[in-house]
C-alpha cells in the first residue's frame, strides 16, 4: 500500500501580498501580487527611465490596503530576454526598489518597475538608483493642479 499524498493546497490565508518589510522610518514596504493592481497603476502617472517605466498611483481611501504602506510591483516581458535574464533584470530593478522608496516613496502609492531589454541588466547600479530618484520626483511634482 502507498502512503496518503499530503494536501498542497494553499489557504486563503496566503492571499494578498507576498511580502512586508518594516523600513528604517517605520513605513511598510509591500510587494504587489493581483493583477487590478498592476493594471489600476498602468492607467495611472508614468515616468520612463533609459533602463525602466515607473508607473505609479495614489491609493483611494475605500482600498484594503494599509496607507502606511508603500506597496511595489516588478514586471519584466519576453522582451527582456529569457528566464534568466528577466530573473536579473528583476532582482535589480527589486534591490533598487529597496535602497530608494523608503526615502523618496510615498506611503498610500502604488509603484510598478517595468524592465526594459538588455539596459535594465546592463546598467550600471548607481545610475539606476539616480534614474528612480528622477523618476518619483517626476511623478510626485508632475499633474499637481493649482
């Protein structure tokens, strides 16, 4: 006889996002995984980068999520490359993610990074940093009405 298969299916506790981390100033950095919310960001703000697309939204008041969060999505095509290479370009545009939202991020926005083929890997890191530092200023000052 064979042993029983154990049960692999996830719970509805495992919904929502994938992972919060507590930053230095007491903010939520949060990571977006439902497709609403990378297309409610698409139809807002953008900010092109020569190595990314920063796409950004301010959250309504009525959403589920916390508004001390800042909640980050990362999305690369097939246009990037293979696996590999949109694993890289990935992990890059995340590291970034890490070092300059919890400075210059909003909490109660959303911000998407949409990698871009063969510059989001190649380029060199500080710049990428400097270029999201641009970005969220453009974002943050642009569309203010008086």
């Amino acid at each position: 006889m064979s042993a029983p298969k154990a049960d692999n299916t996830k719970t509805a506790e495992a919904e929502g996002p994938a992972a919060v981390s507590v930053c230095a100033d007491g903010s939520e950095l949060a990571t977006l995984t439902e497709r609403r919310d990378f297309l409610a960001a698409a139809r807002a703000r953008r900010a092109p980068a020569p190595a990314f697309l920063l796409q950004a939204r301010k959250r309504r008041e009525t959403e589920k999520a916390p508004s001390a969060q800042i909640r980050i999505g990362f999305t690369c095509s097939k246009k990037v490359g293979n696996a590999v290479a949109r694993n890289r370009a990935k992990r890059r545009l995340r590291a970034i993610a890490q070092d300059i939202l919890p400075i210059h991020g909003k909490p109660g926005w959303d911000y998407v990074l949409i990698g871009r083929a063969e510059k989001t890997a190649s380029r060199d890191y500080v710049d990428l940093k400097a270029d999201l530092v641009r970005a969220l200023n453009q974002i943050h000052t642009s569309r203010q009405k008086p």
